[in-house]
C-alpha cells in the first residue's frame, strides 16, 4: 500500500470518531459544550494546578484557542481561576463541582456510547488497536 492511502484513511477514519465523538456530546449530554471545551475541561480535572499554557503545550494549539476555551468554560461557570499568592502572574485552573458533575456524566454517556461500538470487537482486536495506536503516538512524542 501507498503511504499516502494509508495516511489518508487514517485521517478519513480519524475525522469521522472525532465528528461522532462530537455528535454524541452535542446530542446526548450538552448542546452548549464543543469536544475541544470537554477534552480542556476534562484535563483541567485531571491536572491539579493546571495553567492555560500547559494546556496549549499539551494539546499542541495557540495560547488564544486556549483562552477562548477558558473563557468560555469560565464564563459557564465550570472552571474557576486562581491566582498564585507567591507569584500573582501565574493563574491556575480548576473545575468547579458543576464542571466535574459534567465530566462525570459526559465521561459515562460517552463511554457507553463508545462502549457500544467496541462490542463489534474481540478483545484482542481492541487490545491490538489501542497498543498500535499507543505506539504511534510514542513514536511521534519522541522524534
């Protein structure tokens, strides 16, 4: 096969568990949450003392999407922002019990969701995909 067929249906294949991803949020959870504001919202949850420019780095996006994202979330009242007592230039990020209530429940209609696809999958083959797909992201991390 051409690496350009291979590159290409990775993309197509991509795209398309990202816009169902999307739909099941819009859908089932939340009309007024994109998937970028829950994937920040999540990390916020899983980072203590996150700061937006971690986020940008981490998610490989611009310091003003993040921001964007942040305002938004703020502004929804899901995140708080903190400022650092010792140094005031720094602002952490937090999520308030409504954005963890959110997380929470978006996290469990989209693993259902998912969960469902999956069952056309034998352990294994799910196993093989998610290691494959592991150490791609390995590779790319480290060159």
């Amino acid at each position: 096969m051409e690496l350009k067929d291979l590159i290409n249906r990775h993309q197509n294949a991509m795209n398309t568990i990202y816009r169902n991803i999307n739909i099941i949020i819009k859908e089932k959870v939340h009309s007024d949450i994109t998937t970028d504001q829950f994937s920040t919202l999540q990390y916020i949850q899983n980072h203590e003392k996150c700061t937006s420019t971690e986020i940008a780095h981490s998610f490989g996006i611009g310091k003003s999407a993040v921001t964007a994202q942040i305002n938004r979330l703020f502004d929804k009242g899901l995140i708080e922002r903190v400022r650092d007592e010792k140094d005031r230039r720094n602002v952490y990020l937090h999520v308030t019990s409504k954005g963890a209530g959110l997380v929470d429940y978006t996290e469990n209609e989209v693993y259902d969701a998912i969960g469902a696809h999956l069952a056309h999958f034998d352990d294994q083959e799910i196993l093989t995909f998610i290691h494959s797909l592991e150490k791609l992201a390995n590779v790319m991390d480290n060159e």
